[in-house]
C-alpha cells in the first residue's frame, strides 16, 4: 500500500518544524513490511488547505495517517475532511499525543477519520494493514486501535515496547533530512536529527 505520513497544516501557532522522529521509526516499519512510504510536512513546505487538496491528488495514496498534537486537531479535521472529498476510498488515521491522551473523543470529533491509533503504533500499524489487506473482520486483535463499530467507538488496549532496541533505526531518508536546518542558532549549518532520551 502506498502510505503518506502527514503533518496538517499550520496556523499562527505552527511556525516552527523539524524532522518529526515518530515518522521515521514508523516508516522504517512500514518500509518493512513492504509498503510505499512518504512524508508531508504541510508545516515546512506552508502549505494552504488547497495546496494539500494537491499535494492528496498528485501523491495518490492508499491510507493517509496525520499526527496530531491538541493544537492540530481543527487542521487535522480540515485536512481529512479534504482527503475524503478527493477519494473516499482512501483510509484515513490520526495518532500521535491528541488521540493518545483522548482516543474516543479525538474519533468523535474527527468524522472524516476513519481509525485512531492511541499509544506506540510502529508494531501495531503494519499490522493493522496487514489485517486491512487480508479482509479480515476482527480488528480488536490490533493493539491500540480506535475504530467504529455499530454505532460505538471501540479503544484497544495499547501495548507500549518493553525492547526499544527492538524498534531499530529510524528512516530519515523518508523523512527528509536535508530540508530541515536547524532553527535556534546561526552556528549550526545543514540538517538536524532529534534526539529522545526516554519514552
């Protein structure tokens, strides 16, 4: 499948980007289990709600998955809802700390959503397609899963990874480092990685 990782466009308050570390173990995984993966930074590029309507046409992908922090989830709302208006076929999912923190409120609020994933997803999301791509029915077997059924949003227990060795290396190919400089200082030239010490 053909996956693009997404952050939603900014506002006043999204002035500052960086390479988002999260997109890059969640790549690596993807990568992994053999699927197509991009990264859109709507806040680096600037992007306009129209401008990502484009960004959706000319990518073409299978599932679009945002991460949301509290301050992105009017975006987030607006920029699914313009990824369903251009293909409804296209899977849409929201993670990151928002939904992790409210996973059922975050899926009512978000009606163009389709999932949400609460807690560590770089095990649980490859898993989750393959569960897409095989047909299967029971989706309570993916850990950390927000999904509607019968009228109900259902939250899976997450599952946090004991072996962060385990987890590898993170992709920075796909996110593209070479875009970001670092933003603080006038003596550090070229790009920047993130660095988490705990999790």
């Amino acid at each position: 499948m053909k996956i693009l990782l997404v952050k939603p466009v900014g506002d006043k308050y999204s002035q500052i980007t960086g390479p988002d570390l999260g997109f890059g173990y969640l790549a690596a995984h993807l990568k992994r289990a053999g699927h197509e993966v991009e990264v859109l930074d709507s806040i680096l590029l600037n992007l306009s709600y129209e401008d990502f309507g484009w960004e959706i046409l000319r990518r073409g992908p299978d599932v679009v998955g945002f991460k949301a922090f509290t301050k992105d989830v009017r975006s987030t709302l607006n920029c699914a809802r313009i990824v369903k208006g251009i293909d409804k076929g296209i899977i849409t999912i929201v993670g990151g700390p928002h939904p992790s923190g409210s996973p059922k409120k975050t899926l009512e609020y978000l009606d163009a959503c389709d999932y949400a994933f609460q807690g560590e997803a770089e095990s649980a999301l490859p898993m989750f397609l393959s569960v897409l791509e095989r047909g299967w029915k029971d989706l309570s077997i993916v850990p950390g899963l927000v999904w509607r059924e019968g009228g109900e949003i259902r939250v899976n227990p997450a599952r946090f990874e004991t072996d962060l060795d385990s987890l590898g290396l993170p992709d920075w190919e796909v996110v593209g480092l070479e875009h970001y400089l670092f933003p603080y200082s006038i003596r550090v030239k070229g790009p920047y990685i993130p660095v988490m010490t705990s999790r």
